[in-house]
C-alpha cells in the first residue's frame, strides 16, 4: 500500500469514519464473474475447446472482452485464450 493511500486513509477516519468495509460506489457491477456465468463459460470450454471469445460472448450476452479475460485467468489459472483455435504465445 503506497504512503499516499495510507495518508488518505489516515485522514477519513481523523474525519469521523468509523467502517472499515468499502462503501458502495455508483457506476457498474462486475457482472461478468457471477457463479451462473463461470459455470456456463466452463461447461462451454469443456465441450468445445476451440471455442472462440465472440462465441462466448454470443451464448453468454453482452460481455466486454476484459470480463472475459477476468474469468478466464480467474477460474482457469492461466492468462493464455485460445481465440480461432490457435493457442497465444
């Protein structure tokens, strides 16, 4: 954690607050991690291992290539996609 965070921390509770827990911020949830997603991405890539990002994004709706990037090295454990059947190096 940086000085800077650590000063800013410092200064909100000075200033009263009291949670320690993040409080809720505007803008959009992270939707595409949810337990029901994975689960269908994994059986997905399970029956088909050449399956392609935009065809996953076709079946699941509308994801953004980051959030798949984000489930994919969180629940694959590996940061390589496959995309047209030809594996990244």
């Amino acid at each position: 954690m940086s000085k800077q965070m650590v000063r800013r921390w410092c200064r909100t509770f000075s200033d009263g607050r009291q949670q320690v827990e993040d409080i809720p911020r505007a803008g959009r949830t992270r939707t595409a991690t949810t337990d029901a997603n994975v689960g269908k991405m994994d059986d997905m890539i399970r029956a088909n291992r050449r399956i392609t990002i935009d065809e996953i994004a076709k079946e699941l709706g509308k994801l953004y290539m980051s959030e798949l990037k984000i489930s994919s090295t969180t629940f694959f454990d590996t940061e390589k996609c496959q995309h047209d059947g030809c594996p990244d190096n």
